[in-house]
C-alpha cells in the first residue's frame, strides 16, 4: 500500500470549469489502484495513521498525462529541417521507419521511447507503429514491462509510399487481426486500427480496414485527416470518386466513436458536420502544425460544433513529447485564433479530456476510487524561472498557466504507473 500525501488536482466531473483540487489531500493506493482520496483531515478523523505517508508539500499532483498521437518510429525524426507534410515523409520519416523492420532495433527504440514518456509525465500513449508488425510486438513488450496502458498499432500502407514499407490490402489486414488477438486487451494493452492516411491506402485496404473495426468494436481506430493543403489536394487525386476527404473514411466504416484523427485543420462546414455526427475525435497536434507549417486547427469551432477532441504531441512531427509543451503551443495557435486556452482546460485536456475522447474515463484519467493508480508529480521548484514565477501569491489558474507556458520535462520529478513510481528524477526532493 501506498499513501501519498500532497496537493491533489483532478477532474472528476469531466467538466474543465469544475476541477477537484485538494491543497493537502491523501491519496491511498493499494494493488494498481486508488481505493481512497480525500482531504487529509477526513483521513485523520477517521483514525488513519499518516504516519507512513509519502508528503509532498509544495508539489503539485496530477493524473498522468495521456497522448492520443504520437509515432513510436518518429523520435530519430523529430528535429528535421525545411520540409512540410509531403516531402517530411518522403525525405525523413519513410527512411527511418524503415529500420523498425528489424525486431532488434525496434526493441531498444522501444526502450528509448517509453523511457522518454515516462520521464515526461506521459502514462498512457495511443502510438502509430511502423508498417512492420515487429514494430508494435516491441511496443507492446515494453509497455507490457511496465504495467503501462498503451494503444498502438501497425500502419497500414499499401500505396504510395517505398516499397519496403508496403503491406497489401490482405497482409496488412492479417497482420493487424494476428496483431489484435495478441494484444488487445491483454494486461493494460489496446489496438487501434491503424490506415496511415487515405493517400498511402488503395480503397480496398480501407474498406478490409472498415470490415476489420467492425469485427472488433472494442478496438481504436487511428488516422490522419486534413492537415496540410497540398495533401488535401493530393488525395481528391488519389480517391476522386469521394466527395471529400472525410468520406474516404466515412464510406469505408472508418469513422466512429472509436476513431482518432490527428489534426482536423481544414474541415469543410459538411464535413464537420458529419465528423461529430459520428462522435468520431479530432486530435489537436499544435506543435506538429507549426512546426510543419500546416496551419492553425479551429479549436473552438470544431469545439463548439459538438466534436470531441484530442489534444496531442503528434512526435516527430511535433517538436516534445512533453505534454506541457504542447500546451503552450496550444494556447499560442488558439490566441491565433481569439481563443485564449484556459488553464483549467488546457490541463483537463491532457488527463480526463483525452481519457473521455478515448472512452478510457472508467479507467484513467482522474483519482476516482477504484480507478487505475497513474500519476505524475510535478515540482516548481526544478526551474528557477518557474519558481521565481510563482514566487508571490498565486492563484491554481495562474500557476498551472506557468507549468504550461514555462515548464517542461524537468518540472516532473515522478512519474507513476499502475501504483509504482516507475520514474523518479534524480533531483526528486
Ligand atoms: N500524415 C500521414 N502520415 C503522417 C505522419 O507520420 N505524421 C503526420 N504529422 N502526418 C501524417
Ligand atoms: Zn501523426
């Protein structure tokens, strides 16, 4: 059993206005799980000794942060200069993803790569993989290791891409069925179905993609959709005979409740429509759209037109892994927009936002009792400028609002998944 003992901050409501932030509450953790949280005055009243708690004052405590997007292959890829969209995969992601062929580098980049996570406060991932099954087998392996919930999948490419990274509309589909069997579901695991993006899928690889999701309704599906205007064009060539970009997934069973969609930027009035119709999620990559120079995604519209959304690091394409970071990028392109990002959204976004966008709310994302024990502890103190920053009397919107401006991977001193601190920074107090 674990007792820790700190300010305490969560969204058990699911209501970003609304978060549930206990100055000096208690959380008790017992077998993975949270099976007591409350003010530390209602533990004592009830005679429990805190004697063996763990205390932190001064450091703030969340549930761990969770990104909907990423690409397990793209951490040698972030940081690649001059090129948008297109020519970034011809010229730098299609090369490295190549590599994970090989079971043995997929295995010590699997390594890297959740280490990387951890040490970032990020708990759960929902990760594309290469094209190569082994790519996922690693992933899964060593998020397995470590008690982590992950979502990953193989890419599905049969098109449009270098031949070694092509599967076919039937071994894409085997592989990824064997893949599922395997995985979903075992220990913390998930699949999400996986189709690149329309353009490196023949129309028969998304219709077995379509036919697969329904056989298996637990699973995610996870694509790319609108995100770069030259890309937009390429796929009316590519799929003229859809009405629109949106439709190559729509018409193919590929967009429900349970399909993730990174970026979302250039959704016609109809396809927005339709889009939340479908209660499919729009995952929001702001520093991957920046850094590409994709454009802005309309936030609030897509907000306030019922869509559900995501907000994710989108590496390599997003410049951190760092959830904080892409916060700040986040409020940036919203400001863009005349949208300012509140904090207590911001911060809801990245823990219960996202585990409700991928219905996993019952499980993570918040300290409810009987929920699954992942969080993160994060210390101003690491950062000078942050603690200097907070120096004065601030209020919970303003100093979340500098973790989220002026922080990054140095401001989480523990990480923790499944009740173990499977991450502690070595300047931990
Ligand atoms: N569209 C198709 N593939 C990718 C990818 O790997 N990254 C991003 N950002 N967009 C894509
Ligand atoms: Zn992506």
């Amino acid at each position: 059993m674990r007792i820790v003992r700190g300010r305490l901050l969560h969204w058990p409501n699911n209501n970003w206005r609304l978060p549930e932030y206990l100055e000096d509450g208690v959380m008790l953790i017992e077998a993975g799980k949270i099976m007591k949280i409350g003010p530390v005055r209602a533990f004592v009243e009830q005679g429990l000794d805190l004697a063996g708690a763990e205390y932190y004052p001064g450091h703030l405590i969340l549930p761990g942060f969770i990104d909907p997007h990423l690409h397990f292959p793209q951490i040698d890829v972030m940081a690649s200069y001059g090129a948008q969209l297109l020519d970034w995969l011809n010229d730098y992601t299609f090369p490295q993803e190549a590599q994970y062929a090989d079971a043995e580098f997929a295995q010590v980049a699997a390594e890297s790569f959740i280490s990387l996570l951890l040490k970032n406060g990020t708990t759960t991932a929902f990760a594309f993989g290469s094209s190569h099954a082994t790519s996922v087998e690693a992933l899964f392996a060593e998020a397995d290791r470590h008690n982590m919930r992950m979502v990953a999948g193989k890419v599905l490419m049969d098109q449009n891409a270098p031949e070694n990274l092509l599967d076919t509309a039937t071994t894409g589909i085997a592989e990824s069925e064997a893949l599922i069997q395997r995985w979903h579901g075992k220990g913390r695991l998930g699949y999400a179905i996986t189709p690149r993006f329309s353009a490196t899928s023949s129309e028969l690889q998304l219709r077995a993609a379509g036919q697969l999701s329904a056989r298996y309704p637990e699973v995610w599906v996870q694509s790319h959709l609108s995100e770069n205007r030259a890309e937009l064009n390429w796929i009316q060539q590519v799929h003229p005979s859809y009405g629109d970009y949106l439709a190559t997934y729509e018409d193919n069973g590929l967009l429900h409740r349970k399909s993730l969609m990174g970026h979302c930027i250039y959704l016609s009035e109809s396809e927005i429509e339709r889009f939340a119709k479908a209660g499919a999620v729009a995952v929001f990559c702001p520093t991957s759209n920046l850094f590409l120079g994709s454009g802005l995604m309309p936030f609030q519209a897509l907000k306030e037109a019922g869509i559900s959304l995501g907000m994710a690091s989108d590496v390599g394409g997003g410049t951190s892994i760092n959830l904080l970071e892409t916060l700040a990028d986040a409020y940036k392109v919203c400001q863009l927009q005349g949208y300012s990002l509140h904090p207590y959204e911001a911060f809801h976004a990245i823990t219960r936002g996202n585990a409700a966008a991928t219905e996993l709310d019952d499980s993570i994302g918040s300290f409810q009792v009987g929920g699954e024990a992942d969080f993160v502890r994060l210390d101003p103190e690491q950062i000078p400028l942050v603690a200097r920053r907070l120096g004065g009397e601030v209020s919970l919107r303003d100093e979340l609002f500098v973790y989220m401006t002026l922080g990054d991977e140095r401001l989480v001193v523990e990480t923790t998944v499944d009740g173990r601190a499977v991450y502690q920074s070595e300047t931990a107090a």
